[in-house]
C-alpha cells in the first residue's frame, strides 16, 4: 500500500509480510479447527462444543487463502517498514518483552521504575535526577490511588516485601 | 403516545439519578480523564475505559456506566486538541479533522478551530442523544419478540455490514472477525460443560479476556506505530478565550445544512456497526463536494472542522443505541462498555429497558449533562491538555505501558495476562501495518459467546436444519439485509457498471 519514497531506506517488502500474516492466520484457523474436531464439531442430539468454532475455522482458512493469493499477487517493490523504523519500534518493544516477562516474579513496581529509567536514560537523553525522580514518582502515584484508595492489589515481588509494603 | 409520555416520565427521573452531586462529580472526571486519554498516543477511548472498568466494580452499574460513558465522550473530544493543534489525529475517527483544523491553527486560528470542532462534536452528540431517546425504547420494545434466530440475524447483520462498510479488503476484514469468534470460543463451552481450544494449558481455562485483547491490540499495537513515525510533536499554542468562542459561535449557525446532514450521516454509521471513523471521512467528503467554498477545503475552512467532527461524534454517541436496545454495540469502545455491563450483572439487549429502567435512563440523562459539562470543560481546560502534549514521547511511552500493565493485570488479579496483552500488542501492530481491521475482532470476541449461543439454540429449536434463519418474515429480513450490506461493494459496483460512469469517492 505504501509507497517507498525515492531513496528511502531499505527494509523488509510489504509484499513478504502480508504473505506471512496470511500464512499465520492460516496456521492459526488450523489448530483452531484442530480442536475443534478434537472436542467434536457434530451433532449429538445438539451441536457439539467443536460445533460453531469448527465452521469459524473453515471461514477463517479460506479467508486467509484468499489474502495468501492477493498477497502473492502484490507489486514486489513497497517496502514494510524501513530498517531504521523498525530499529525504533525494536527499542519500545524489547524493553517492553522484557518488563513484561519480569512482572511475574518482581511484581509490577520494580520493573516499572526500571522501564521508565531505561527509556528515560537511553531513549530520551535525560538527566539521572528527574528521570529517577519520575520513575519513582508513577509507581508511587499508582499505589496510592490504586492500592490506598481503590483498595485494588498489584503485584509485588521480593524487593516490595523487603521494604514491608 | 402512552409510550412516549411514559419515556419521558422515565427520563425526568433518569435526570433525577444523573443529577446527583457524585454522579456530576464522576462526569467532571471521566470527561477530563476522557479527554487526557483522547489525546496521548497509544491510549484510547476503547482501551482506555478498557484499563478503568475494574476501577468501577465496587462501584453501583449507574455511576459506573455514567463514568465509563463519559471517559468516552471526553476522548471524543480529546482527538480533535491533537489533530487541530499537532495535525496528529488523536483518535482514528479524527484524522479529518486534521485536514481543515490543522491549517487553521497554522495560520494563527487555533481557538476559533477548536470552539468549532468541540461545538460540532456538541452538536453531533445532542442530535444523536436525543435520537436514542425517542427510537431506543421503540427498537427495544420490536426486539423484544427476537428468538434466538433473529438475535443471530441481528448479530449477522452487525458483522455483514463491517464487511461491506469496510475500505480494508473484505477477506482481511473476515479473517479479523473470524480470529476474534475463535478466541472468544477458548475455554470452557458452557453448554455441554467441555474444555475446548485449551490443547491443555491451563491458563487457557478461562479463555481469552476481550478487554486484554483491547489494552493490547489498542494500547501497546498504538504505541508500537507511533514509535515509527519517531514521533517529535511540533504543536502549536492555543489559548481559548471568551471572544474567540463567541466570535466562532455567531458564525456557525450558517453551517447548518452541513451540520444537519453530518448528524444524520454519523447516525447512521453509529448504528450500523462501520462507526465514527468513516462516518467522519464520508461526511467530510460530501461537506467538500456540495459547499460553495469547497475548493478551498483543506487549507483551513471552518466548515471543514465542523463536517467531520459532527458527523464522528453523532457517530460514537449513536453506537450507544444498538448496544443498550438489542446488545450489539457500534463501536469497539461500545462493546467495552457493554462488556462491562455484562461484569456487573446486567444483561444487555431489550431486556435491560424492563427489567433496568433506572439504569438505561440514568444513562441516557447522563448523556445529556455529560456532554453539556464536557463542552464547558474542555472549552475552559484546553491550554492545559495542550501542555500534557508537550511532555516527551520517552516519558509518555514508558508510563503508558505501565498504565497497560496494570490496567490488564487488574481485569482478572492474574499476571499471566500481562503476557497476552504484549502478546496482543504485537499482533496489533503486525495487523495494523498489513490493514487487517482491529474493530472487527474485538467486536467479535465480545460478542461470540452470545452468537455462539443464538446460533446453537436456534439450530437446536430446528433440529439442525440451517433454513431456521429464513423461517420466517422477519428473520428472513434481517438476514437479508446482513446479506445486502455484507456484499454492498458488489452492489455498489454494478450500479456503477449500469450507469456507465467511473463514480469516484471522494
């Protein structure tokens, strides 16, 4: 759809990645219908558990060959995304994988403060004392108005047990 | 008549419930939450109210409904600040709004954009407000002779028309739809009591959460974009005064043939499940090719604000209606809104006008003063959300995604949905970038349990014989309208083809 402007920067086609989206929704209608047939997609004096998601599966596969044929059929030239915006979005999202995969053992307050001191710092260039000053503030913020006011728990990990929250 | 007097007795005491102190003070908030939501990238009025709704759970459903409605109309109002101030459309929907608000405010006419793209909004909201008040009951009242055939019609209908309303290729837009049916389908089938689409993990047991899949898909896949386009805010300053505002006003009424058709245009749009984004596209289209200065449109004509904020406002607002009368909501914010009154313990659909009276016309008043509060708010608050904008995008990111976090953390206490929300992220942005809809799929995993079950009841009443969907006059209808507007491309096509012209949308 889009169009590389003249001397853009290369990076992956359009072209490949709608043929991969394709191919993954594909992959996923399969299992789906996978399951369903496992569970019994028939009547037995009713529809059974497989029933409705197996005729889901089938639109869904037939569907995703139908985007498989018109992304073949795509001009080879539109790029994606450039290298360098994809470098940016890279940096949100491995931070971002990294956060999230830590939560479950540090709870939500640590890997917070490091998430906004790693963007802070790394992305945005500012200074040790108002990223620190941030990074501690949000966190705070939320457990005042989430844990004290709303009476809602958020998960904690040792570092929050050490300090007796 | 007896009806009708019978809705307004109801609607005097709905102004009696959205009148109290607290729940003017829940509007104040959610309107300004509403509109900082509507205006930092990567949060929304769908995950936004996705993020909030466990905030409400001790809440009682109408002051809940009357926060969460009104974080909806303040983000309605907050993607007009972005797009008129930073041409960054806060909200899809107010992308065209960009197009004439933008070269306004470049050219030193900030405040007169902004008065008129809020007083539009206004204008579109009220028109569809009072809408859902007189038709509502009416449509309520119909659906309540629906078997379980027509309530599967009507959900059919629903998902034909984002087919065929759709600019995205119709196969993306049904595989989007058909993924969103097959997650909601994960878990335990609550009519023969079977695990399915488990394959044995246990976190699956409960299926895929809807408002994960929005804080995801929505969120994260909204911060993933904007982290391409490495994101530098250039906007300009805006201070609104009483002048300004009285000056806009004085000239506005002169619009209002454009005004009065985008009403009609979002209505219609809100209704039908295409929503407020193409509503706002459409009616900037027609507003452009019938007015007199419609050449100059694009390089800051006034009417070309109030065009499309109307019509994306009548449009947001009048996807309440198909969401309180049958319990099939009009937009993605809409289905969140409608998922929360299924956590509170109501059941959506024409029932809820019987059985919930107080709590239906709560809302409906509290649409009326929301959106006369939110216009004062925002008129008086403006140069402060503008300054939200200028904070960096590296600290708004990184506190945006903890918002997330915590938002899908708390729908179920459970950290494993955190991952699923990254996971959703992702997706989000993949589809995003290759047009997939997002709505549709959303849409769907709200909704496919109780289509799931129309379905299955219905095919149960038959004994298996699929002709129950054409068994009778009105499922027949409504089944073939589904049909019509699911292949409307098609239709559209061939008249063209009859005509013999090459007709071009604008």
């Amino acid at each position: 759809m889009e169009q590389a402007h003249h001397g853009a920067e290369a990076g992956p086609k359009q072209r490949a990645v709608e043929i991969g989206t394709a191919l993954l929704t594909l992959g996923f209608g399969l299992i789906v219908l996978y399951g369903s047939v496992a569970v019994g997609a028939g009547w037995d004096g009713g529809p059974q558990a497989g029933f409705f998601p197996f005729y889901v599966a089938l639109i869904l596969c037939g569907c995703s060959l139908l985007n498989l044929v018109s992304g073949l059929r795509e001009a080879r030239e539109p790029v994606f995304a450039e290298y360098g915006q994809l470098r940016q979005v890279l940096k949100v999202l491995i931070p971002a994988c990294i956060y999230v995969a830590l939560v479950p053992s540090f709870g939500i307050y640590f890997p917070s403060v490091l998430l906004i001191l790693v963007f802070m710092i790394w992305l945005g260039h500012y200074k040790w004392p108002l990223a620190i000053a941030v990074a501690l503030g949000v966190p705070a913020f939320f457990y005042i108005t989430l844990e004290r006011w709303f009476l809602i728990p958020l998960p904690k990990g040792p570092i929050e047990a050490m300090l007796g929250l | 008549m007896d009806m009708i007097l019978d809705n307004f007795n109801h609607l005097y005491h709905g102004f009696g419930i959205a009148s109290d102190p607290f729940n003017i003070l829940l509007m104040a908030i959610g309107i300004l939450l509403g509109v900082i939501i509507g205006v930092l990238p990567g949060l929304g009025g769908a995950n936004g109210v996705a993020i909030l709704l466990p905030l409400t759970f001790s809440m009682s459903p109408t002051s809940a409904i009357i926060l969460l409605s009104c974080i909806y109309w303040g983000a309605l109002f907050g993607g007009a600040i972005t797009s008129v101030l930073f041409n960054i459309p806060g909200e899809p929907w107010s992308v065209a709004t960009t197009f004439d608000g933008h070269p306004m405010a470049r050219s030193g006419r900030a405040g007169e954009a902004l008065t008129a793209a809020f007083t539009s909004s206004f204008v579109g909201a009220f028109f569809a407000i009072v809408m859902i008040t007189l038709i509502a009951p009416l449509v309520a009242q119909f659906a309540l002779q629906f078997g379980p055939a027509e309530k599967f019609a009507v959900y059919f209908l629903a998902f034909a028309s984002f087919v065929g309303m759709s600019k995205e290729p119709p196969a993306k837009t049904i595989v989007s739809m058909m993924i969103g049916f097959a997650l909601a389908c994960v878990g335990l089938d609550m009519v023969t009591g079977q695990l399915r689409l488990t394959f044995g993990f246990t976190e699956l047991l409960n299926g895929f959460d809807f408002l994960i899949a929005v804080i995801g898909l929505f969120g994260i896949g909204e911060i993933l974009l904007t982290m391409e386009e490495g994101l530098e805010f250039r906007g300009k300053a805006a201070k609104i005064d009483p002048k300004v505002v009285w000056k806009t006003w004085k000239t506005l009424p002169k619009f209002w043939v454009t005004s009065l058709r985008s009403c009609v245009i979002g209505c219609w749009m809100g209704i039908t499940p295409a929503g407020a984004t193409p509503a706002s596209f459409m009616s900037y289209g027609i507003a452009k090719r019938m007015s007199k200065n419609g050449k100059n449109f694009g390089n800051g004509e006034i009417e070309g604000v109030v065009a499309p904020e109307t019509a994306a406002h009548a449009a947001g607002t009048a996807a309440m209606l198909p969401m309180l009368a049958l319990g099939v909501p009009g937009s993605p914010t809409a289905a969140v809104l409608l998922g929360g009154l299924l956590i509170w313990g109501l059941q959506p659909g024409p029932m809820l006008f019987v059985e919930q009276a107080e709590f239906v016309w709560g809302l409906i008043a509290s649409m009326y003063l929301g959106n006369i509060v939110g216009l004062i708010l925002v008129l008086t608050t403006v140069p402060l959300f503008a300054a939200i904008l200028r904070i960096p995008f590296s600290i708004i990111a990184p506190v945006i995604l903890v918002i997330c976090a915590i938002g899908a953390y708390t729908v179920n206490n459970n950290v494993f949905d955190v991952l699923m929300m990254m996971v959703f992220g992702v997706l989000g942005y993949l589809l995003k970038k290759t047009n997939y809809p997002l709505a549709p799929l959303v849409l769907a995993i709200v909704l496919g349990p109780s289509a799931e079950e129309a379905f299955r009841q219905a095919l149960l009443y038959s004994g298996g014989a699929v002709s129950v969907f054409w068994s009778n006059g009105l499922v027949s209808s409504i089944m073939g309208l589904g049909v019509i507007a699911g292949i409307w491309p098609l239709i559209a096509l061939l008249f063209a083809k009859l005509r013999g012209t090459s007709a071009q949308p604008a």
